[in-house]
C-alpha cells in the first residue's frame, strides 16, 4: 500500500463527514461512547475542547446533550471550521493540535476523535499540547482507530498514518505524564463486518473511504448492534478487541 504523506485530510473526506456525521450510524455511535465518558464531568465552568473537530458534528451533539457546557472547537481546515461553527453554534479557532493557539490550563475536559492518527498530527506535540491546555485535574477522552492490520483504503483516502492498539495507547499517554488511564475497545461485535470490508471487498488502494450513506435498514441495524454493545459495556463487559480504541485519561 502506497505510503501516506503528512499532509491533512482532503476537502472531498471533509465533505463526505459534513453530510454524513449528523445521521451514519458509525459517527452516532462514537459521538455517543465520547458523550458518555463526559457526562460524568462536571467542567461547565471551565469548558471542553474538540481538539480536531472537523466540520462539527460532535459539537453539535454535545451541544444538545450538555447545552449548559462551554464548547470550543480546534480545527486545522479553515472551510471545515467554518462549517463547523455554523452547524453546532460554537467558537472554532483555526489551528493545528500540534500547536494550539489556547492559553495553559485553559480548558476542563479535551476530547479528541480520531485525530492522533492523522499523518499530519505529531502525536507527542499534540499530547503535550493536551496536556499544556487542560487544567490540573481536567479530564482526556480520545478515540483512535484499532490494529495496523486493519490498515486500508479508508487509511490513504482520509490519511490516516498509524493505527493503535489499548496497550499502545495507554503507553502513550502514560509517556505524556496521563494519569487515571482508561482504554477499552468498541465497534467489537461488527468488527468481522468490518474486517471483511475492509480486507476483502474494498481492499484496493483505489476504493473510497468508509464515510457513505447507507441503506436505511442497514444503517439503523448497524447502529442498533453499536447501542447494544455499549449497553454492554456499561454492565462492564470489556472486549479483548474492536475497531476502535477509546481511552479516558486525567491531567495530574
């Protein structure tokens, strides 16, 4: 498979997750599993950050879940962040989470969905800048995609240049100075779906990426498999593996 270079996503993926984040299942769940780990918080007062928000559809969920939270958002594509504040109603500043133009200990909570694996993202500069804009106590929540060897075409059409596992991650930010780390595996029961996507049906580099509307009845009974697994979860039924990587951390 051709090597990635670092460069940011490109506009046509932005434009395929503008349309489709407010509605595919895969993005419902996510928002979800992040919401779920920020319910607890109680960081009104000091705000939280979606460091790599894209063109907002995590803002606008959080907004309508926890309107009473003082939402930012950090995104590196200016047409993205323009989308974004326009669709969830929220500040975005422009800028890279490799360095961010935010004072120290500014935010309570950062989240951060699938943007440390990004080619153009140096995952140390973007921890340490995490870490720099949380205040003492402020709470991480990340989602990273799972296995090297889930690697595809989704991987080159939206950039993604390293994948992780739930030991790989906690090392990570235990490496940042984390502490009070969580990690987990999610999207487990339709991982042999997606295993058989991506390594068989859509294995050639030159296929798009996963983001594209679904049938309805497919859509909907994928998200329904999504909300049972996380039901699950929250029995505290772990999983030895997913498509996905979700890690909780706290700034010491």
């Amino acid at each position: 498979m051709a090597s990635l270079q670092k460069r940011p996503v490109e506009p046509a993926e932005y434009e395929l997750m503008d349309a489709a984040e407010q509605g595919m299942w895969w993005y419902r769940a996510l928002h979800a599993h992040a919401i779920g780990q920020i319910r607890p918080l109680r960081v009104a007062g000091a705000g939280l950050l979606d460091a790599g928000c894209g063109t907002g559809g995590f803002l606008a969920r959080l907004r309508a879940a926890r309107p009473e939270l003082a939402s930012t958002g950090l995104e590196y594509f200016p047409a993205a962040a323009a989308r974004a504040r326009a669709k969830a109603g929220v500040p975005v500043a422009i800028g890279s989470v490799n360095a961010m133009p935010f004072a120290d200990a500014r935010f309570g909570a950062v989240v951060s969905l699938d943007v440390l694996c990004h080619a153009a993202v140096e995952p140390e500069a973007a921890l340490a800048e995490m870490a720099r804009v949380l205040m003492p106590g402020g709470v991480l929540v990340l989602n990273l995609p799972a296995f090297d060897w889930l690697r595809s075409a989704h991987d080159l059409r939206v950039q993604n240049s390293r994948r992780f596992t739930a030991g790989t991650a906690r090392r990570m930010l235990a490496a940042a100075g984390f502490t009070a780390i969580r990690t987990g595996y999610w999207n487990a029961l339709l991982l042999p779906l997606m295993v058989a996507q991506r390594k068989l049906l859509a294995r050639a580099p030159h296929h798009g990426s996963d983001v594209a509307p679904f049938p309805p009845w497919l859509d909907h009974s994928l998200h329904a498999v999504t909300v049972l697994e996380r039901r699950l979860m929250g029995l505290g039924l772990p999983f030895p593996a997913g498509g996905s990587v979700l890690a909780t951390a706290t700034r010491s």
